[in-house]
C-alpha cells in the first residue's frame, strides 16, 4: 500500500475532483468512487447501482445504502450506530459494519477474528484514511493499540453494477497473532424487509439444484469444509425482497466468491431485522499466523444488485463473467465443438483406438479432440498411476505424437486430462515421496477412489507439479487440458511447518493452486484449460479467473441436464459451461433419449460429444452432422448472448425452455424441451424475451415444428407477445428454433 493521504489532508484535492464533471472524464466508463469530506460517506456509483458507506461518530465504517442507483446529490448519511435496545443490545453492537472486527460490545457476526500472542482477542477496526486509484478505492481501518490494519478494496464494474470487495489483513504490531477467522466482506441489505435466499446444493452427477429458503432471524450457513468450492454448496448466493421469485420483476442482491478453497458465506438476520450476509475464508480449523509484518489478502467477495429480477441477476453475473472474469474477456475465443473418449472408452485408450474416434470425430464436424484418463503411468483403472505424468509405453508405443499429428491433420485441436494435484499410493511419485501429501503424522490417510491429496502448499512440491505439465506442454503440441481433481481433502495436516503455522495449508494450498495455473497460461499461452472436480465441483469465480471454461457434472443424461444446466446458469455463463451428447440409455440413469433431444440439450453451452463414435450408424452421423453445423451457426449467441430462462426444469418440472439474444439482437435461438407428456396435455405458448420489438425476425427450425399456422417471419413483439406454439408431444420431445433479423 503506498501513501494512504488522511481524510483531512486530502480535503483539497477532493473539492477539486467534485468540481470536475464526471461527463468530463476521459474514460468512456461513468463508473464513480466519490468521497464526501462533510458526511464522511464514500459512494461507489456503478451501472444501474448505488453503493454507499460512511464512519460513524465512533470511527466505525457503516454500509449506509446497496440497490438502485440514486441521484449523484442524494443526501446519504451521516453514518450512526445502532441504537440501544437493552443492556444485551447496546448502542453499535448491531451497527451495520462494513467490516467488522470482534471486539467491543459487538454481537454481530463480525468479518475478523483475532488473538494475539499475549492473549488479547478484542480488536476494534476504526477508519483511518483511503486512497482513490483508477477507479478504485481503498479504505484502511485499524485497531492501532493491537497493531492490526485492514485494508479494504473495492472496485466497481461500469457494465453491470458488480463490486468487488477485498481485505487485505496487516500485523503491524510488535507481536505474532492468529487470524481465527476472515472474511472477504460483508453486505449488508437495506433494514426490515421480507427476503428469500436462494442457493445452491448437489452432490456427484446431481450438482446445480436450486434452493429458496425464506430468511428468518437466525443463521444460513453455506460453505465447504472439504478444501476445495465442492458441489455441497457453491460459493454463490441471490436474496430477493419480498419472497416471491420472478424471472423478470423484483429486487434481486446476489454475490459469488472467488476462491476454490474451503469457504463460507453466512447469511444472518439479527433481532432488528437486518441482513447481512458474510463470506470469505471457512472459519471452520482456521487460523492463519502472522508475524509482525506479515500480511493475508482474502479472496475476492462480488456482489450485484437489480431491480429487474432473477432472470437480470443472472445475466448480470453472465456479463461480469464474460467480461472481467475469463482469460480473454470480450475477446476470448468461443467454445470449440469438442469430442471427449471417456465415456467411450475409460482408461482403455490406446493409439489405433483413439485415432479412430478422431477420424469419425472429425468427420462430423468435431474442432477438439481429447484423450481422458488412462494415458499415462500404470492407469488401467483408478487405481494406480496418478503421479506418473509419463505416457503409457503399452498403449502409445511411439508416444502421443503419432496421435496429435493424426489429430491435427483431421483439422483439430488435441486435448490431454490430468489430475496433477492427486496420487495414487500405487505410482512412483508416492513411493519417492510418500511425505508430499497432506497427512497427520503416524495416522491413517484416508484414500478417495484409491487416492491422496498432494500439498500444493509445499513448495517442492508445487514447483514439481509447474515442471510437469511444464514438460508435457512443451514436448507435447497440446491445446487444451482438462484439469481434474477427485475427491475432498481428509487429515488436512502440513507436518513439515511449526504446529501452529499448519493451517495455513487453506490459503496457501488454493494460492499455489493459481499461481501454477497462472505460470502455465503465461507459458504456454495457446493452451486453454477446463476446471473440472468430479464434475461440477470446483466452480467459482477464482478458478474461472485462471481456466476457459468448466465442467458442470459427470452427470451427462440429457433429460437431468436441464435442471443442472439450468441451476448452473443461475450463477455462471453458458460461455463456460461444456455440455457433451452421450449413449442413450445414459450410463446414470438408465433414460433412453433420441438423438436430437440430446443434442438440442448440449446445445445450450459448450457442446462436446463424449459417446463411442464407433458405435453410431449413418443416420447417426447425418443427425450429428446436422446439430453440429447448426451449433456454429449459433454458438455465439448462445455463448456470450443474453440467457432468458422461459419454463424452469427444477423440481423434476415437466418442461424445460430457454432462449439467447445476440448482443445485437440480430439472433436469438430458443430450445424447448418436454421430459413427461403425461394426459397429452399441450405444451406452453413460449414467449421469447430480449428481442428488438420492433425488427422483424425470421424463424427457422433446428429440430420440431411449429403449430399450423405458424408464420414464417413476424416482429419482435409478435415473437415475444404473442408467442410461439411448437408441435411437442409425448415424452421427451424437444424443438429448437432460430431467429434471424432480416
Ligand atoms: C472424473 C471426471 C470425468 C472423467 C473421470 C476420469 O470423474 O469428472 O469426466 O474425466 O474423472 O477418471
């Protein structure tokens, strides 16, 4: 942190940025952080949103306002404690804290907890300065008697309103202290409503499912406790004012944290009605050391605001993803139609087997080609080989060149899986280091599919790890990994540090992490990378930062899809999300599906294909043929358009519909789908949104009909108002449709 100017010192030269007209400005954006010396309020003004905090007579910073824009002269502040109710509630101890430390007569759930070596926990966190630097803003609070500065950091992003909100954790003082517990930030939403929250929950192959809970006084608490985001909660929450759900209508705060390590975000309400909701670090077996001089930055906490409903607070966040989070932002390359052999073939890959999936794949239009698990080491199963990043001499005699020149030859691009952050007991890797994985000594280490966690946190071994996949970039022409990582950590021991410096593995496991995948895109920048953990669990936004795109579940039956794909999309973009047509009946449940109902549903993301091309007849290839070049032709509107949810699949519902806009709206592409045509009962006139009213849009069908009568060409309104009728009948039927501007 340079120079942090007091708030006295800087008096003049704030008169003289209010004294310049923000239109004035250079920058095209009108995002704003202004400061208010008079009030002591400092506002983030962004998108359609207003965000305002201000220090309290008592040196507390106070959130004083988070929702809908307001009038740049709007009189907000002065911030106030809350007042006195009982001796058990005091003055402040209900304040609404920015950033709380647990100190003082507080009672509500603080951000920051902790002791310091001589035993004193009570730390309160007064405003002391700030900084405005390109568009961001930096607040310091300290507690200068324990020797504890926070400094808070906020940006705000022009487009879509969303904040990002940090702490950055310093021991200034003169002795060492545990961090007990850190959030990145907490939000607090305006007093005395009615909310509802919303979240989401899953487990292997059933990942994504929606959740609406009314918030009651009393604690929500989502979170991982495994050591990586998991799929038992997802690191991504959206409360609405009022309770009942809208696509369209209706006050919606949501918020995603960036950080694929154990995590929480607790939502609170207190006895005054206020919510707040925290997230950052799990404080579950925290406790981060700091020595005097040392520093802990916290993950980034996002949060957004619209007044437009669910459906906009989705397309919000899709936007932000898109544009500040992925590699490439409104430059990244769009999705490649991808073939994927695992479900085709598990570990049994070889050179003549995967060579002739390639030349099929190819064939029908396919841009990727990906050899999953089984290339390498002694991995015939899962039981042994992770580790051994070495190809597998028995079933690529001559290496994997003979097969990436094949594949590249057929016009595609070539693709390997690794797990690089897991061992098998049974490899080379664990015999020469059976001490590089996490474990307590001389207890058991609990195996998951036959497999241990290496210490990312160690430095020997994250450098070993960098070397490796290092090595096979640059020996192997590879384009695309898919980044695997099997199961949750147990016995989360660092024997190698000081008793009390071993939990730092939380942080500093997850930082490696990055910093590996940082090193490799800087690299090797031709190679994309997919976050993939079991399926879907290891989706959040700090990952997203570092890999192209994600994979949302092992579970690749079509019909269950819709509701996963549908939960996925309320937090995260279909621009990352990988979809693949497989066998009918699927593996997990047993559904057979038709064809085109399989790929009308992958057709809603990144489509891949992962069944055994060998097995499918010519009128297999022809269906295929025709998806793929449809897909094409509209993959860019399905991936960086605008996503409207039209039937929801959660709950088993029986129907499922969406449609994408193109940025320009000259496109617009909706799927609909039927899972039980039970008592032949009609299917839904669809309606269309986020079309151009008043441009006149031609349809043409990528699969299904619509009723007689339906015409050919009509206006945006006609689409949107009055519908679209499409001929589904029975049981998983499904229709897809396109809409040009002509
Ligand atoms: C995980 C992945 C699958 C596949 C297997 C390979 O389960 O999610 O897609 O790669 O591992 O072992």
């Amino acid at each position: 942190m340079k120079h942090h100017a007091h708030a006295t010192r800087l008096a003049l030269a704030i008169a003289a940025i209010f004294a310049t007209p923000l239109a004035a400005a250079p920058a095209p954006r009108d995002a704003a952080v202004r400061y208010d010396t008079a009030a002591h309020v400092f506002r983030l003004d962004a998108g359609k949103v207003t965000y305002a905090m201000g220090v309290d007579p008592d040196g507390k910073l106070q959130t004083l306002y988070w929702g809908a824009r307001l009038a740049k002269d709007d009189p907000l502040g002065p911030a106030m404690p809350a007042p006195e109710r009982s001796s058990f509630d005091p003055k402040g101890a209900l304040s609404r804290q920015e950033y709380a430390g647990w100190g003082g007569n507080i009672t509500a759930m603080p951000a920051l907890k902790v002791k310091l070596d001589d035993g004193n926990r009570d730390l309160i966190l007064r405003y002391d300065s700030y900084r405005i630097d390109h568009g961001a803003l930096d607040i310091v609070l300290s507690d200068k008697q324990a020797g504890v500065d926070v400094t808070l950091h906020y940006t705000a992003d022009d487009a879509t309103g969303v904040i990002g909100r940090s702490a950055h954790i310093e021991n200034k003082g003169k002795q060492p202290l545990t961090i007990d517990s850190a959030a990145a930030a907490t939000w607090s939403l305006p007093s005395g409503s009615d909310y509802s929250l919303r979240y989401l929950t899953g487990t292997w192959a059933g990942e994504w499912h929606l959740q609406t809970r009314a918030i009651t006084p009393g604690a929500t608490v989502l979170e991982s406790r495994r050591g990586s985001t998991g799929d038992e909660n997802n690191p991504w929450f959206a409360i609405n004012r009022g309770g009942a759900w809208n696509e369209a209508q209706g006050d919606v705060w949501f918020g995603a944290l960036a950080w694929s390590g154990s995590w929480s975000i607790r939502v609170d309400e207190d006895i005054l009605g206020q919510v707040r909701v925290t997230g950052g670090y799990n404080p579950f077996d925290f406790g981060y050391r700091l020595k005097p001089g040392e520093s802990l930055d916290t993950p980034v906490f996002y949060g957004g605001y619209t007044g437009d409903g669910m459906g906009e607070a989705s397309r919000l966040l899709h936007r932000f993803e898109r544009s500040r989070i992925l590699p490439g932002g409104d430059n990244a390359k769009l999705r490649p139609v991808l073939y994927n052999s695992w479900e085709a073939t598990e570990f049994k890959v070889d050179e003549a087997g995967q060579i002739k999936l390639a030349e099929r794949a190819a064939k029908l239009g396919v841009e990727r080609f990906v050899v999953d698990d089984g290339w390498f080491g002694a991995r015939n199963n899962d039981h042994a080989g992770l580790g051994d990043w070495t190809v597998n001499r028995t079933k690529f005699p001559n290496g994997l060149k003979p097969l990436i020149d094949k594949v590249h030859g057929l016009g595609m691009s070539f693709g390997l899986w690794v797990e690089p952050e897991m061992v098998n007991p049974d490899s080379d890797l664990y015999r020469a280091h059976p001490d590089w994985v996490l474990n307590f000594p001389d207890r058991q280490r609990s195996e998951g599919r036959n497999q241990l966690v290496l210490n990312l946190a160690r430095e020997d071994v994250k450098a070993h790890v960098f070397e490796v996949l290092d090595k096979l970039l640059a020996e192997n022409d590879i384009q695309f990994l898919k980044w695997d990582y099997n199961r949750n950590w147990s016995e989360p021991g660092w024997p190698q540090m000081a008793p009390d410096e071993q939990q730092k593995v939380y942080v500093a496991y997850t930082q490696s992490l990055y910093d590996i995948l940082r090193r490799l895109r800087a690299k090797h920048p031709g190679v994309e990378i997919e976050s993939c953990s079991g399926g879907g669990a290891r989706v959040d936004l700090g990952v997203m930062a570092l890999t192209d795109e994600v994979w949302p579940s092992d579970n690749t039956d079509a019909s269950d899809r819709l509701a996963i794909q549908d939960g996925f999309s309320q937090a995260y973009t279909p621009a990352a999300m990988m979809a693949w047509v497989t066998a009918s009946p699927s593996w997990a449940n047993k559904r057979a599906l038709s064809l085109d109902f399989r790929f009308l549903s992958a057709m809603q993301g990144g489509l891949g294909i992962g069944a055994n091309l060998l097995e499918w007849t010519d009128a297999d290839n022809a269906t295929a043929r025709h998806y793929i070049a449809e897909y094409k032709a509209i993959r860019a509107t399905v991936q960086r358009g605008d996503l409207y949810r039209l039937l929801s699949p959660q709950q088993r519902a029986p129907w499922s519909a969406t449609n994408s806009v193109s940025a320009d709206r000259k496109q617009a592409v909706l799927f609909a789908f039927q899972r039980d045509g039970e008592e032949g009962r009609a299917f839904p006139t669809l309606r269309p949104q986020g079309l151009d009213a008043n441009a006149r849009y031609r349809i043409r069908y990528i699969h299904g009909a619509g009723a007689p009568g339906t015409p050919d060409a009509a206006s945006g309104a006609y689409w949107m108002e009055h519908g679209l009728d499409l001929q589904i009948k029975g049981d998983f039927d499904a229709a897809g449709v396109v809409f040009e501007q002509r």
